[in-house]
C-alpha cells in the first residue's frame, strides 16, 4: 500500500503528496467539487464549460498556445476532466520540471481569462464533443443507467 500524507493549508485547500523514490516524474493535479450533481437545469455544463476555458488563456499566459507550447516543451502530458462531482485539471513531467507544472496548472486554475471570441468557439467545440460522445454506444448505455437511477436531475 502506498503512503500518502495530507496537509491542510491556512487557506483550508488540502494538499496530498504520494512519495514515489523510484519515480521520473511528477504529476500535479488540481480536483475541484464541481460537476453536473453540483448545476442546476440553468447551469447545466457549466463545470465542464469552465474546465476548457482554463486551457484558452491566463493573465500570465494570454493565448492557449502559451500554456500549450510552455507545458510541451517540457515534455509534459496535461489534460482536464469533468465529472459528476469534481473536475480536475493536471499536468505530468520529468520530477525536475514540478515547479513549472505547478506553476501551469495553478495558473490555469486560478487567472484564467474569458474573451467573448473563446467563449463562443468552446461552445461550438463542447457541442462537437457532446454529438461524438452521444455516438458511443457505451456512453449512452450510461448516461440512460444514470437517468434510470436518478431520474429527471441535472
């Protein structure tokens, strides 16, 4: 079993680190408690909205490419996730970048900005997004088990 430890900080935000000695690289992840159980039918896909604006741009990092081309010249794989009940965003390098990656993925979380022209180009892409998945069969299968389960709720 692995070990872990859980910090508190000032601020209440939790912070969890695995050692892991025998490890080249390091990833930063940032869960959040927001999803679909958290959205009423008004905000529905706010959550995951917000999840790929964080990657359009920063006041550190202006333009996508700044964070992309930052992240990818290091070596890192990132990505973001959007669930029922948190999103997460992260960042995976070499052990020798984690003070980049954090830097990134923190920046991305907490100055992200919000250009009218981004905003209406992600709806046109979480559009896309939402038909190739409803093309899924298995993704169906779920989303119709969780309505099954849950009824008529975000």
């Amino acid at each position: 079993m692995q070990h872990y430890r859980k910090t508190t900080l000032n601020n209440n935000l939790r912070v969890i680190t695995i050692p892991m000695p025998d490890s080249l690289t390091t990833t930063v992840l940032v869960l959040v408690e927001a999803g679909s159980k958290y959205e009423t039918k008004e905000i529905n896909g706010l959550s995951h909205f917000l999840e790929h604006m964080c990657f359009k741009g920063t006041k550190k990092r202006p333009k996508s490419i700044d964070i992309s081309s930052e992240l990818d010249s290091i070596g890192a794989v990132y990505n973001a996730f959007t669930g029922m009940e948190y999103t997460g965003y992260f960042a995976k390098a070499r052990t020798v970048h984690f003070d980049d990656i954090l830097d990134v993925v923190s920046d991305m979380y907490l100055n992200p900005i919000f250009e009218s022209k981004e905003i209406d180009k992600e709806r046109g892409v979480i559009i896309e997004e939402i038909n190739m998945y409803e093309d899924l069969p298995m993704r169906r299968v779920q989303e119709l088990f969780t309505n099954l389960l849950y009824g008529d709720q975000p």
